[in-house]
C-alpha cells in the first residue's frame, strides 16, 4: 500500500498506553498510542525503532498484535499491523479484574476515608 492508499484508512484518534517488543532485543518499552485503525497505528516513545523493523504491540483489550514499522519520525513511529483487528475494542471499558487494582489505588491516594468522588 503506498502513502496515498493509506490516508484513506479511518483512524480514531485516542490516547493509550501500550507495551511494544521489538523483533532481536529482550524487553518491553512503554509506548503511546496517538491514533488506531484497523490495519495499523501511530506510536509514540523512548524507544528508537527503524522503519522496517518487526514488532508487537500489546493493545488494551486486544493484546498482543503483530505489525512492522512503517515509518519514523523523531519520537513517533506508524505500525502495520499484519492482521486487522477491530479498534473499537481498544474503546471498551476495562474489564473489572483490570480496572480494580487502579480504582482501588485512586481511592486511598485521594480519599484515604474512601468516601465518594464529588462532581465538581
């Protein structure tokens, strides 16, 4: 697919975390994920990544998907998945075994009494 083809994809544009392995290196870099279609996404990290280049990129409630860096530019890079997923489910909301250990966090930080937030 060239550069053209590309920009008729449809992108949402969000903001989440994910991990990223790089094909010949041991470990994991925290990424940013700036924008997700269903072929591929827009990266962004301290991690330096080559065009060309194989990775996986463990996505929010999708997993562990398989791609290879398209291109790069300073701090963010363009991955191409090598199978569509769906995007959407990126959205979803965190399962609850995912998202107690966080709310159980927020309530002590912030309210050490437990109480309620107040909308504000």
């Amino acid at each position: 697919m060239n550069e053209g083809e590309n920009r008729q994809v449809p992108r949402d544009s969000l903001f989440l975390m994910a991990d990223l392995r790089l094909e010949g290196l041991d470990g994991q870099y925290r990424i940013k994920v700036r924008n997700l279609s269903s072929g591929g996404m827009m990266g962004e990290g301290m991690v330096r990544v080559a065009r060309g280049s194989i990775v996986e990129v463990n996505i929010r409630n999708i997993g562990w998907v398989a791609g290879s860096v398209a291109w790069v530019q300073e701090n963010r890079f363009g991955v191409a998945f090598s199978q569509d997923i769906d995007p959407k489910l990126a959205r979803a909301p965190l399962s609850v075994s995912e998202e107690a250990p966080r709310q159980h966090l927020h309530n002590h930080r912030l309210h050490p009494a437990g109480g309620p937030l107040r909308k504000v």
